[in-house]
C-alpha cells in the first residue's frame, strides 16, 4: 500500500547515499530494481495508484544515480524513467490527458 511505496523509495535513497559515500553498490542492484519496480509495469502502476509522490522520489532517485556516473544503464531505461517521472507528475498535479 502506500507506505510500502515509501519503504521502496526510501530503500532505494539509501541505496543511492551507499554508492556516494562509500562506492558500495554493484551496477546490477540499480538494474535488478528498476527492472522490479519500473520496467514491470503492472507493479509500476500499483505502486503509482498506491503513492505517486514515493513512486516520483524513487524515480529521481534513479536518475540521480546515472546522472552522477553511480548507475550505468540504458538510454531506454533513461527515457522510461523520464516518462514515468512525467505520469507521477500528472497524477500528484491532478493532470488527466485521456478525459
């Protein structure tokens, strides 16, 4: 439910203040939890319906994480995350394209 959006997004902060600090995120843990949590997108739309706010965090806490060199990963990846940042946007803003 929401809070457990939270957790993630909070986790996935943590995750990003390991690499900063100490260098101690692998690649692949990046990888492993945009693939749970963003490329799967049944779980992607739960967690925005659930919290798009956390969802949005998690997403910049992505973005941050290639952008300073900690996280190497796609152009796609990149792109989808920018997308997904943009839906939570439109979602927190009350923005409904589709009406």
């Amino acid at each position: 439910g929401y809070e457990g959006v939270r957790e993630i997004s909070k986790r996935m902060r943590y995750t990003l203040g390991w690499s900063t600090t100490a260098g101690a995120v692998d690649n692949f843990v990046y990888e492993d939890a945009n693939e749970t949590y963003i490329a799967d997108e049944d779980i992607r739309r739960r967690m925005l319906d659930k919290n798009p706010d956390a969802l949005r965090d998690m997403v910049q806490t992505f973005l941050e994480a290639a952008s300073k060199g900690y996280w190497d990963t796609s152009e796609e990846n990149l792109e989808r995350l920018r997308d997904v940042y943009q839906e939570c946007e439109d979602r927190i803003e009350g923005v409904d394209f589709t009406a």
